[in-house]
C-alpha cells in the first residue's frame, strides 16, 4: 500500500474506536486519538530510511506493534507523572481507561493497521517475525494500485464520518 491507502486503513480501523469515544462523549480525545492513528499509519515503513533493516521485515510484525505500544505507553505514564493527564478517560467501562492502557493501544493498534493494508497486497507481511518466515497475504492488488488506494482512502473517510455521526445520535 502506498500513503493514502494506509491512512485509508488506518482510518477504517478507527471508526469503531470513534464511535465508542464519541458515543461516550470523549470527542477531543477521539480527535487526538484519531490524528495520532493516521500520523502513527506510516511508522513501518520507516525501514525505507535504515539502512540495514529490509523492507517489511521487523517493522512490519506484531512484535513491533509492541514496541511501538510500549513506547506509547511509557508516553501515557510520563503524562501522567508530569501532571498533564487526568488518571483515566471514562470510556464507557468501569474505571476507564489509563492513559498507558491508551498509549499501548492507540501505539500497536496503529501499527496493525499498517500491517493489515500490506497484508492486502501480494507481497504480504510476516506477522510473527522473527518466530516464523511466514509471510501473510490477501493478495487482492498491488501496493501501487492507484484505485486501491484512492478507494481505501474514502472508505477509511466515511466509515470514520459514519461512526462518528452514529455515535453523536445515540
């Protein structure tokens, strides 16, 4: 997938998470939980930039959608240490959410939206690097299939505009 149409899956993957905050009216934290998934949607990639790091090898497995939620969620802590969080978002469950619960998983959360759209072209992706060689695809159009992406993207749009306009109606 090229940019757009992982901004589009991560957006996609969001849309549930949208309605449950908007839903539950925490709308500044679905916005900033939102802007973070599609800025985070492209963090994989950056094995394009590293020498030595082969495309869709480590960055593009479960074990670094770990890292990257536990980096996130050492992030949630410091927030909180520092003063600059509450102890947790009410998030529709008994005794909401911790900001480090929040930052694992808005961190991993978007990592695997990245990985579900390359596991979308042929290519695929190898989820459990470095435990298995084995790569995962849908095989259902190459990363730079332009209507793919394109399409994607407005998918990913409406259903983050769907969800949120059925989590205000509730």
């Amino acid at each position: 997938m090229y940019r757009k149409g992982h901004f589009g899956v991560s957006l996609l993957v969001f849309s549930p998470i949208a309605f449950v905050l908007v839903a539950v009216e925490q709308i500044g934290l679905a916005l900033v939980v939102g802007g973070v998934m599609v800025w985070l949607s492209m963090l994989p990639d950056l094995d394009h930039r590293v020498p030595g790091i082969p495309h869709r090898g480590p960055t593009h497995s479960l074990l670094f959608a770990a890292l990257v939620g536990a980096v996130f969620a050492g992030l949630g802590i410091a927030l909180k240490s520092a003063g600059m969080g509450s102890e947790s978002f009410a998030v529709g469950i008994a005794g909401g959410l911790s900001l480090a619960v929040l930052g694992f998983a808005v961190g991993s959360i978007s990592v695997v939206a990245h990985l579900l759209g390359d596991a979308l072209t042929p290519a695929g992706v190898n989820f459990l690097w470095p435990l298995s060689s084995r790569t995962y695809t849908l095989s259902l159009w190459r990363a730079n299939n332009t209507l793919a992406n394109y399409g994607l993207f407005a998918v990913g749009i409406f259903a983050t505009g769907a969800a949120t306009y059925l989590g205000f109606a509730l």
